[in-house]
C-alpha cells in the first residue's frame, strides 16, 4: 500500500493544508484509506436510503444506525482500530446489498452515482479508499461545500447516537441525514444546489442537540450549579472520558459499593451536574483538563480508562497506561479491549473493576474546585437576577466561548482573552475549550459567575435557548440585538455543526479560531462572511475592542 493520506477535517492539519503522510491526531495512512472507504460505503446506503424512503418504504433502525456509527467513527480521534473500521465496511455493504434489493423488488429507480453502483468487492477496497471520496472533486468550492456538509453529518451523527441510546430517536433527522449523503454523492452537484444543504445541515443541528437535550433531561434531570471537585481520594479509581452518559450511569451503577471511585474527565466533566448521576456518592471529581493533555496526566492516574467516545491521543510505545485503557461505542484503538453494547442496551464492566481493584489509587495532579451546571433550566431559574445585573449595567455583555480545546499555542488566545475581559462581562461556555478558562479565579457579577459552563459542546444548544429567552425577555427584535457576542474555538466536527446550527438560527458576527478550517474555499468564506458576517480572531486587544466593547 501506497504510504499517504489526505486528511483537513480538524484544526490541526499542517499549516492549515492538509495532512498527506501522518495525521497529526496519530492517524496512520492505512486508517486513513478505511475511514474513507467506510465514508463512501455510508454515501451509498445513505443515497440508496434517501431513494427508498421517498418512494414510501418504511424507516429501517438496522440501517438508521449504521448510518450514525459509520460517521460517528470516522470523527477526528474517535476509532484507530483498522480492524474495526473494517468491520463497519462489511457491515455496510451487506446493508447496501440488502438496500439494492429491496430497490429492484419495489421498482425504485436509483442515481448512477459510483457510490451506489461500486459492488464492494474485498478486491477493490484500497482502490475505493483511495478515490479520495469527496475530495474527488475539481472544484474547490463545490469540494468546499461538500466536506462542510459531510462534517457537520459528523456531528450530528455523534449527538444522535448519544440521544438513540437513551430512547431517544427522530427519524425526520434521519431523513434527512440521508438525503445530504445523497446530495454529496452526485457528482453533479453545483454550489448553488449545494448550499442550501450546507443551511439544512444547520437547522438539523438544532434539531439534534435539543432531542439530545430532552434525551439527557429526561434520563438524568436538569443540570444544576454543581461544585466539582478536581482533587483525589485514597481509593482506588477508574477514569471514564467522552460524552456517553448512559455509559457512565452503567458504570456507576456497576461499581456502587466495590470500594471503587470514579473519576470524569474531559467533555464527561458535566456528568456531575445531573441529580440522578450527582447521587453517586462514588463520583468524586474530575480529573486532569482537556483530551490534548491525556498523556501526561493519564500517565498519573493509576487506575483503568474508559474512553466512550472520541478524543483519543495514541499513547507512546512506553506510556504506563496503554494496557489498561478500553474503548466503546464508536471508539476504537488497536490492542486496546472494546466493551460491546449487550442487546438490553447496557454494556458489562467487569473486566474494567477487577482491574481497578487492583490499581492505587490516583495520584494529585491539582486540588481544589471548579463549578458549573449552568444549562438552559438553571439559567432561567437565575433569570430574575441575570435581566437586573443586565438593566442596572452590572452586566454589560455575554461572549459564548463555546467548542473545543487543542494543544496548539495559539490557542492561548482563548485563556488570554478570558483574563483580558473587562470585569463586566459573564462567559457562557460549553464543550471543552472550558478547560483554557475554567480554573481562572474570575470572580463574579452580584454573585453570578462570570464562567457559566453549560456542560459538553452538544450543550450549546443551551446558549441558543437563553439567547432565544433573552430576546423575548427584552423585546429585541433580532437575536443579533441582544448583548451577546460569539468567540467560538473549532477543532472538528463537533464545533461545525455547533457552527452551523447557530448560523440556521440567524446569528450573525461570530468569531472563530484559532485558524480558518482548510476544507472551506475563499468563494465559501466570502458567501459565509458576506451573509452571515463570519469573523476570525485576530488579537486579543483588537476582538476585545471589536466584539465587547462596541
């Protein structure tokens, strides 16, 4: 096999290129070429799938899911495991197959796309992985708008799966999925035809992050101010990072009275703001900061890791953790053990204990606490308070600093603008950019913090409901008029359809950083900035100036 790859879909792609040999994230070449075979595979089910449903056929869940694993698991830092990205590849096209048949028994006539005539044959597989799928095109914008869409799907596909597990399903955002896939798949396609979908994707971001919102609320209650602790006990502990809620209520339950604790780290940190979880007297604290510094603090932890979703860091070939470290759901790692779902929908800790019982307990990394909790509900219970600070001018604006962290220097912008707010203004935070300003003693306004973390990055739906009541509360008659401003961090998938959920909602001037993504095209940037008023940072004192201040 030919040794490169092409990969942009996450900010730290080389000099905002691409990267061809290696992947930054550790993604090796070989990983690389069966992500992109399983993405052409889902584009063809999803076309097939799109073609059935218009034509009356009945919703499928076999292939609802595999729809959602399939973009789930090709997410930055989600699944290494060739093996397992493979076994999705086969699993998709025995659907397809099956997709095809039913086609011809119902007369359903099917676009000639490649993606849904290509057989699928073992023979072919590096040769289909590397066509480079989307980035096929010779168009730079149509290119451009199609990886936009595909990213977003990325998303929405990780939020929906997290929704499914709890119950929770809505076979419109399926739909819908579907037909995006079949809107990439034609080669065909033009920007004008293209565009609107990219707008869609947006809308259906919204749809996902609030039927997850209901998903979570409904299981776990609404998140309330929680003080979180961010030391260590003396006992022995296991450490569960990603977003899967259900998976850390299985956990907890299963290690209720062994003599275990359990740690959060990463985007699980606001599993402590919800009262059925919060119960758990065995879930002492959050451990360490964003996914980029796994290594180093993993490497102190001493007990089992369970990762439930993505961002995996590939360990070191001596790092002390890497043989008691296990996957889930849509994640994946070679020699790493991956703990299946049972058919009751509950997965089976055991092996994880009866490792930890035999761990120390956590080393001290840092001390102290950290607080969070504010979501939609709480935020409306404080909202008495919030409107006052903002009429008496206590309050003089909000800046939503929402989405990811990453280990790039230039992401100390994030950290250095937080401390360089005036003293006036509240930060409403989600997802894991939190972790450059969480820590930070930034006091409080009339006894509101001036950090308001909602919780993980699906949780900035919640920033899209206060801004929608503030509005109402206010009689603005735009959102754009309310005084919020948006300084939002990108690193992949999750953050652009975050991005594009908030443009679908009419919000205009939004800031992100730290660089521009490589897969938009200037024409895209230009229709994005002329339309919607996207911006870039640029220094601290300037976008202080720029975005506060005005």
């Amino acid at each position: 096999m030919e040794n490169k790859m092409f990969c942009f879909q996450c900010q730290e792609t080389a000099k905002g290129t691409g990267c061809t040999l290696r992947g930054v994230c550790g993604k090796l070449p070989e990983t690389s070429r069966w992500m992109d075979l399983l993405l052409s595979v889902v584009r063809g089910v999803g076309t097939i799938y799109d073609a059935l449903l218009a034509k009356g056929a009945a919703a499928d869940i076999a292939v609802d899911d595999f729809i959602v694993d399939a973009l789930f698991a090709t997410i930055t830092n989600a699944n290494f495991d060739d093996d397992a990205l493979l076994a999705k590849v086969d699993k998709g096209l025995a659907i397809k197959h099956r997709l095809l048949d039913e086609a011809s028994r119902l007369g359903v006539a099917l676009p000639k796309y490649h993606e849904v005539e290509w057989g699928g044959e073992k023979a072919d597989y590096q040769a289909e992985g590397d066509r480079e799928t989307v980035l096929r095109n010779s168009d730079e914008d149509v290119r451009s708008l199609k990886e936009l869409t595909v990213l977003g799907l990325k998303g929405m596909a990780a939020y929906y799966e997290h929704a499914a597990r709890l119950g929770f399903r809505d076979e419109s955002i399926i739909r819908f999925m579907a037909s995006a896939l079949s809107a990439v798949s034609d080669p065909a396609a033009t920007v004008d035809t293209l565009l609107p979908v990219v707008l869609t994707t947006g809308k259906y971001g919204v749809d996902v992050m609030a039927l997850l919102d209901k998903a979570n609320t409904t299981a776990y209650g609404h998140p309330e101010i929680t003080k979180v602790n961010i030391g260590v006990g003396k006992r022995p502990g296991i450490l569960i990072s990603g977003h899967d809620l259900h998976d850390i209520e299985d956990l907890l339950e299963q290690t209720q009275g062994t003599g275990i604790d359990v740690y959060t780290h990463g985007e699980m940190l606001p599993a402590h703001y919800y009262p059925k979880l919060k119960k758990y007297s065995h879930l002492v604290g959050n451990y360490g900061n964003a996914w980029w510094k796994q290594k180093e603090e993993f490497a102190h932890f001493n007990g089992p890791i369970v990762f439930t979703t993505n961002c995996i860091v590939p360990p070191a070939p001596n790092a002390n953790y890497k043989d008691r470290v296990f996957t889930s759901n849509s994640t994946g790692y070679p020699g790493w053990k991956h703990i299946k779902t049972s058919a009751d929908g509950h997965k089976d800790f055991s092996e994880v204990i009866e490792m930890a019982r035999h761990c120390q307990a956590p080393e001290e990394i840092e001390q102290g606490e950290i607080v969070g909790g504010f979501a939609h509900n709480q935020v409306f219970a404080l909202a008495d308070k919030i409107v006052e600070a903002v009429k008496s001018g206590a309050i003089r604006k909000f800046v939503v600093m929402g989405g990811c962290d990453g280990r790039m220097k230039s992401r100390n912008y994030y950290a250095d603008f937080a401390k360089a707010l005036p003293s006036d203004v509240v930060i409403l935070t989600s997802g894991c950019a939190k972790y450059k300003y969480n820590k930070l003693q930034l006091g409080d306004i009339n006894g509101i913090p001036r950090v308001l973390d909602a919780g993980q990055c699906n949780d900035s739906y919640s920033w899209a409901v206060v801004a929608l009541k503030l509005k109402e509360i206010f009689g603005a008659a735009d959102i754009n008029d309310l005084p919020i401003a948006f300084n939002i961090a990108w690193y992949e998938q999750k953050a652009v359809i975050v991005l594009l959920a908030l443009l679908s909602l009419g919000v205009k001037n939004i800031h992100i950083g730290p660089t521009l993504p490589a897969f938009v095209s200037p024409a895209v940037l230009k229709v994005l900035q002329d339309n919607f008023g996207l911006g870039t940072i640029s220094t601290v004192e300037d976008d202080i100036q720029n975005m506060i201040m005005v």
